[in-house]
C-alpha cells in the first residue's frame, strides 16, 4: 500500500511538474514574441529590461536585439520612402500660387533715420 502510495504521489508530482512547463513555456513564448513585434517600438534597454526577469540566454537575446534593429531600419526606411514619395508629388510653385490667390499680404513697417556721430 505504501508502495502505491508513493507511486501516486510521483505520478502527480510528474502532472503537475508537466503542467507547470506547459504553462511557463506559452507564456515565455508570448513575452518573446510580443518583445519581437515590439521591438521596432523600443529602445535596446527597455527591450532589456522587459526580458529581464525571463533570464533569457544571451545568444537568444543578441537575436533578439539585431532583429529589433533591423525592425526599425527597415520601419525608418519604409517611412522615409512614404514621405518622399508624398513630398515629390507636391507642385510646391502651385500651391504657393494657390496661397498668394487666396490671402492678402499686409507689411508694416517702421524707418528711422539718425545722423551719424563723428
């Protein structure tokens, strides 16, 4: 009966030991994945700091870190050809034209002339 006992216990120390893993491993999996897509957002010490408390290897890390620095040269890149794209469309003597049609100028100004001190 001891015998049988001991068993059962090992058995669910085993289960629950199983499930633990299973639990830990979803949910360092989600906080790599969301530190990855994130990244581009993040500087390399906030990514740091948010893996901190995973204890994650440092090749694992290092990774992580160059793929969140391609991330964000690749983002910056993309961006930049967006703007420069929308910029080269602009007719910029049009719509300096435009705004000279629609608004009236208006100077002011002040003269004063004073003698020079020899």
């Amino acid at each position: 009966m001891q015998g049988l006992k001991k068993s059962m216990d090992k058995q669910r120390f085993e289960s629950e030991e199983e499930e633990n893993k299973n639990k830990i491993l979803p949910d360092m999996a989600k906080k790599l994945i969301a530190a990855g897509v994130g990244a581009a957002f993040l500087t390399e010490e906030a990514i740091r700091v948010y893996l901190h408390d995973m204890k994650v290897p440092k090749d694992v890390l290092a990774k992580l870190l160059d793929g969140a620095n391609n991330s964000k040269k690749e983002l910056i890149d993309r961006v930049g050809d967006e703007v420069v794209s929308i910029i080269k469309k602009i007719d910029f003597v049009e719509e300096a034209s435009r705004f000279v049609e629609n608004h009236k100028f208006r100077v002011s100004a002040e003269i004063e002339v004073v003698k020079k001190k020899d």
